[in-house]
C-alpha cells in the first residue's frame, strides 16, 4: 500500500501516537501520519495518511470541528479531564436554563486560554511535557470561533452537549469558561471527535484527496509532461495568475503549485491518486 487517506475512530485512553503506530501495523506501512492530536482521554475521528498523502494535511478541509462532550459538575482538574482529577465534591443542582443559556453565550468568538496541557509549544517545548514536569506554562490569550454549541442533556452531575470549533479551539477551554461563569469546579469526562470539516468516520473508507483539498482549481495550458518532469512553469501559461496556492489535476496524478509576484513554485508535484 503506497498512498492512502481516510477516517480511523481512535478508541479512549490510547494516545494519538500510540493509535497510529498500531494503523501502521494493521496495514503494513512504514510512512504515515494524522491530522489534529485528540488527548489520550478522548476518542472519535482521526484523519490518517499514508505514503505521499501524509504531506496533504496543511491542505485539506478541516472546519469546523465538531465534538460531543460530557462535563462532570464538581469536580476540580488541573487539566480540566479526567486524567488530573484533584477533588470530587457534591454540589447544588443548577437550574437547566442556566446551563443551557450559560453555553449559548459562548456562540461567537470567544476569548480564552489554551489549557497548558494541549500540544502548543513554548520556546519549542509542548505546554502538555511542560505541565507533567510541574513547569510554570504560561500561554497567550486567543480567539476562537463557536459556530454551533447544544446542550444536549443535563442529568446532575452531567452535562452533555456538542459544539462546532474553529481550527485551535479546544472543548476543555469551554469547560474552564463555563466553570468560571458558573463559579463551580468542573471538568471534561468525556470528549469525542465526531468530524473534522466534511471528514467523518466511515470504518477507514479511502478517499480521494482531491475531494477535500482546501485549494481552488488551477488550469495548466501546456503539456503535463512539464510536470511530469519537473519543469520550470511559467505563469502565463496557466489560466488563473493571480496569487495563491492551487490544485493541478491531471489523469493519475495531481500537483500543487504556488504563484506569487508572477513567479510559480512547486509545493507538491506528481503526486498519484489512487
């Protein structure tokens, strides 16, 4: 198996690293890679690569993400998951609206801090290694865009709901905002990924990559063979010139390409599609 994208569902309590290298296995490939780390303690969709596609991730559509997730009312964490739990304490049941209206505030672009066990780095170094080790994290405010979130139940102690993120939003950043508006110790204790933009699970079905590049069609006037061999490209023999990056399709392969200020690079050239 040379080339190969699709949808695995990573089981809970197995690392993202740890669940590829046992993809790898299952199919016999050396080369591979995923898209989006899901923390050990959650499970859904993973995008994975093999061969050539594995340099495809930059490009593909991912937004929104879309999660379903549990919130445990009561219950302090560092990591705000299930995997730090600090204490667990029985407290007064909110009324459902609150909760309800409490997360629909959060619609919109939504200031917060990545919680310091997440995968951004710090002087080249992951938040998450950082925060096992008991070192200070220290991570910027930023923005990210809810463009859907549904409670979907609230049985004391648990809310259940599902929410649609921008690329870099994080669930357990709802959950810390949500403890802060209600002044209550909560945390995640269930997180799945349920699709990434148009990826959703469909027991590891194939895809054709150029179905789900984030990138406009291009048109190239001369003969393939020039990309057959890698040559030099002109602008002008293409019909869209203006800047950006685009998708080249021919027979059996399929080529990206960038023009900037009249000049053309190869991002990725004679990839197959298979």
């Amino acid at each position: 198996m040379k080339n190969a994208i699709f949808v695995a569902k990573k089981p809970m309590f197995v690392s993202s690293n740890r669940f590829l290298g046992e993809t790898k296995r299952k199919y016999g490939v050396k080369k591979a890679g995923f898209s989006g780390t899901l923390d050990p303690f959650a499970c859904g969709n993973l995008v994975i690569a093999f061969g050539q596609y594995t340099k495809l991730f930059r490009f593909l559509k991912k937004v929104p993400k879309r999660y379903r997730a549990t919130i445990w009312l009561g219950v302090r964490s560092d990591s705000f998951d299930i995997e730090n739990i600090e204490s667990i304490k029985i407290i007064d049941k909110f009324d459902k609206d609150l909760i309800e209206n409490s997360l629909l505030e959060f619609k919109g672009e939504v200031e917060y801090t990545p919680p310091k066990y997440c995968a951004k780095k710090i002087n080249g170094v992951k938040a998450y290694d950082l925060a096992r080790k008991n070192k200070e994290v220290n991570l910027k405010k930023q923005i990210m865009s809810v463009f859907d979130i549904e409670l979907l139940n609230y049985s004391h102690p648990f809310v259940s709901f599902e929410v649609s993120l921008s690329e870099g939003g994080y669930v357990r950043s709802i959950a810390s905002l949500l403890s802060d508006k209600l002044d209550s110790d909560m945390t995640l204790c269930y997180l799945e990924r349920l699709s990434e933009g148009d990826f959703i699970y469909e027991n590891e079905k194939f895809l054709n990559p150029t179905k789900h590049l984030n990138l406009p069609k291009n048109e190239y006037l001369r003969d393939m063979e020039d990309f057959l061999l890698g040559r030099k490209l002109n602008v002008d023999d293409f019909k869209i010139k203006t800047d950006g990056n685009y998708l080249l399709e021919f027979e059996k392969f399929f080529s990206v390409i960038e023009i900037v200020d009249k000049k053309v690079k190869y991002l990725l050239n004679k990839v197959d599609i298979c």
